[in-house]
C-alpha cells in the first residue's frame, strides 16, 4: 500500500500541476515570465520531493530507488532556488521546461519496466508515451521557435500532454499492480489448500496401515 500511495502521490501532484500551467500558457501566453517561472519553480521543486519521498518510503530496496533520490535533491534544490530567484531562469526557461519533461520521460519508462515486471501486456503503451515526451523535451530545449509567444504556447501544449498522459498512467499502473497481487494471493491460497490435500492423504494413508 505504501508504494501505491508514494505513485500516485509522485504522479498526480506533478501531472495536476502540469495540466493547470500547461492550460495557463496555451490560454495565456504572455503571462507574466516572473509567475510562469515560479509555477515551473513549484513544479520541480515538487516533483523532487515526491521522488525524494518515495525513495524513504520504499525505494531503498529498489534498484531505481538511487537514482531517485540523486535527481530528487537536485530537482528539489532547483525547484527552490527558481521559486526564491524566478528571474535567473527567465534566459533558460526552454532548458528548464525541457529538462522537466525529459525528466518525466525517464520517469514513464520507468514505470513501463515495472508494469512489464507485474506482467501487464500494455507494458509497451508508457514506453511511446515515455519516448514522446523525452522528444518534447528535446524540442523545445533547441527552442525552434520564432516568438517568446509561440514558445510559450508550444510548452503550454507539452505540459499539458505530460500532466495528462501521467493521470492516464497512475490509473493502470495502479490497477495492473492490485490485478498481479490479487494473481499471487490466488495462487498462493490454491497451494495452500493443495498442500492441505497432500497432509490429509499423507494422514488418511498412516491411519488405514495401523
């Protein structure tokens, strides 16, 4: 239980907030660099403490649980340096938003190796959605665009696509977890019962030979 609630903790809370300021600069692209820049600051920032929470939760056992905790001290001491001094990334706001999303790319195909592992034969669907997001990533790091408008538009869509695909994935990948213990409960149960069988016959066979 402790692990479903570190995902979805991880998973919504970044996604939420990538959906609300995804939708602001697509509506609204010439809001304010300050408030944007601050969003971004909140969105890293909680994104790291998530990842830094769940590796002190549960990832200590887990190979992946390192790396965790590598790129959610530093997502997190960014996140809150760009909240003090949204000002010093106003000239790198492309690199920030497209390291956020290679970031979250890496994250989904994380995810797509641990549905493989509860033997969920969608496994490959958060591998396309991670492979796409890391391309957006990309994109707007090479920043091809001609206006601060247009720019801002294009990461409002990205955002928006990331916080969006990530809900979508919380739901599965919860479910395919639940399906895989339910699986192991049923299968441990029947050899429970069948080595129940086994000692009564081994039982019933010693009590006819007295």
């Amino acid at each position: 239980m402790k692990f479903l609630k570190s995902i979805k903790y991880n998973l919504l809370s970044s996604a939420i907030l990538c959906i609300l300021l995804g939708i602001v600069l697509l509506v609204y692209p010439n809001t304010s660099l300050t408030v944007v820049c601050r969003a971004v600051g909140a969105i890293v920032l909680i994104t790291g403490l998530g990842f830094v929470g769940s590796y002190l939760r549960v990832g200590k056992t887990k190979w992946f649980g390192k790396i965790e905790l590598v790129f959610g001290s530093i997502f997190a001491i960014l996140g809150g340096f760009i909240v003090l001094y949204p000002l010093g990334i106003i000239s790198i706001i492309p690199l920030v938003f497209g390291i956020l999303l290679v970031y979250h790319g890496i994250a989904n195909m994380k995810q797509a190796f641990e549905l493989h592992r509860y033997k969920d034969k969608g496994w490959w669907f958060p591998v396309l959605i991670a492979a796409s997001t890391i391309a957006l990533g990309v994109l707007i790091m090479k920043n091809p665009f001609g206006t601060i408008e247009m720019l801002m538009r294009i990461i409002g869509v990205c955002l928006l696509y990331d916080g969006l695909m990530n809900t979508m994935l919380v739901g599965r990948f919860v479910k395919s977890i639940r399906n895989f213990r339910k699986i192991e409960e049923a299968e441990a149960a029947e050899q429970a019962e069948e080595a129940l069988v086994d000692e009564s016959e081994i039982i019933e066979g010693e009590y006819k030979e007295l």
